[in-house]
C-alpha cells in the first residue's frame, strides 16, 4: 500500500472523513502542495504532525473543504428562484422547510433568508445552513463580509440588511436568526427529512462518480413529495431519472414520486 493510501486510511479514522469520495488526482495534489508548504516530507510525516498539532488539523481540514462563495451566486439562477420555483414550492406549502447544505461562510443560506423576505415574514422564514467546515461556519455566525462578496447581491438587500462597518458589511441580527447552522458530513450523517427546496451547488465537483450517486440517493430521500434540488451552474445531473429526479428548469430538479 502506497504512503497516500495510508494517509486517506489513517485520516478516515482520526477525523471521520473518507478522501476516497474525493476526486483522487485533484485531492491528492492539494494536499501534497499544503504537506510541502509546512515543510513535511512526506504523507507519513504530514500524519504525524496532523496527530500531534491541533492547530495543523484545523488548517488540514479547513484547505480540504474549498471555501468560495459569495452572495447570489450566478444571479440568474436566482431570479429562477425568485419567479419560478419559489412561488410554485408556496402553492403546495405556506411556510417551506429550506436547506443549505454545503454552506461555507454562509453566504448562501443567508441569500436564500434574505430572498425569501419577498414571500414570508422574517418570523416565518427557516433555512437550517449545514457544512463540514465549523470554522467556516463560525465566519458565516460572526455574519462580516468584503465588498466582492456582495457584488451579485440586489442592492435593496444590501442597503436593508447589511451595516458598514470600516472596509466590510455586518449583516443584520434579523437575517441571522433564520438561518440555524449545523455541522454535517454529507457523505456519512443522516439527511434531514421533509425539505422543499435543498441547495447542493459547487460541491459536487470535487466528489467521485460513487458519491454522486451516494449523494443523489440521499438527497432524493431527503425532498418532500414536491421538492427542488438545486444544483452549481458546473453540476447539471447527467440522466436525473436514474435517481429518480426530474429537471423543472436548467439547474433545477424536482422529485419524481
């Protein structure tokens, strides 16, 4: 067994993640450049340090789990959203059980709460934000961005929910109380259950063909009877009917019952 074979076996079982879900070139080579840059030589070496150094860890896990995000990501996508899918999700249900599930630094769910202020009152408004990465989403509960982050972001949202404070944009206690944040593996935890709309965007990329059809499955199970998986503008589903789902418009799949 070659030193990266060892290393996945030896990660699995100190931190619970499986790099074998992971696209294996793209995976492997960026460990090796952040193995290098802490000066180990090799992966038996990097294991070591990851063991004994919290501090490492954290670094390990937090490179391993690729944070870009930004408000309103492809802004078209959104608009889709806002004219089609949302109002057909509110003619089935008057309050929606709403999932981010790869949140990152939050940008997205609190999108999606923000967004959502168009349709429901803020005391009617749940987005339940999952991520692997609790640093990543310790940024998104402190709730301060850049000014790139927001470009995409329509500007009445950025002047009613967000506060400058010097060079970055606070956003407000109203919008972070509809957002709960809960760490998740996706590939290993229990789904929750009864969703109408789940975001899954710009995750699937780095995952092998395995566990997109893990992920699928689970995310099927996980959509109530008229739920809408929406996918990254790189991660249209080859054959959805394979798992069950139904495209509904370009990045948008509905459950098939």
């Amino acid at each position: 067994m070659d030193k990266y074979e060892v290393f996945k076996a030896n990660i699995n079982k100190l931190i619970n993640i499986d790099l074998n879900y992971y696209k294996e070139k793209q995976m492997k080579r960026r460990i090796q450049s952040l193995l290098t840059r802490n000066n180990f030589k090799d992966f038996d070496d990097y294991f070591i340090g990851l063991k004994s150094d919290k501090a490492l860890l954290e670094q390990f896990i937090n490179y391993l789990t690729i944070n870009v995000s930004e408000f309103y990501r492809n802004p078209n996508q959104w608009n889709v959203l806002e004219k089609d899918i949302i109002p057909f999700l509110l003619t089935k249900k008057k309050e929606l059980n709403l999932w981010s599930s790869a949140c990152s630094t939050g940008e997205e769910p609190y999108s999606l709460a923000m967004l959502m202020t168009k349709f429901l009152p803020l005391n009617k408004i749940k987005v339940l934000a999952t991520d692997i990465d609790e640093d990543a989403m310790n940024k998104a509960k402190i709730g301060l961005y850049n000014e790139k982050a927001l470009e995409n972001l329509p500007l009445d949202f950025k002047n009613r929910f967000f506060t400058k404070v010097q060079n970055s944009f606070k956003i407000s206690d109203d919008i972070k109380r509809c957002v709960e944040f809960r760490k998740m593996d996706l590939l290993k935890d229990r789904f929750p259950t009864d969703v109408d709309l789940i975001l899954c965007r710009n995750v699937m990329i780095y995952f092998t063909e395995e566990a997109k059809e893990l992920l699928y499955s689970k995310f099927y199970n996980s959509l109530s009877d008229d739920g809408i998986l929406f996918v990254g503008s790189t991660e249209q589903i080859i054959m959805p009917e394979k798992y069950k789902l139904k495209p509904v418009r370009t990045f948008f799949y509905k459950k098939i019952i």
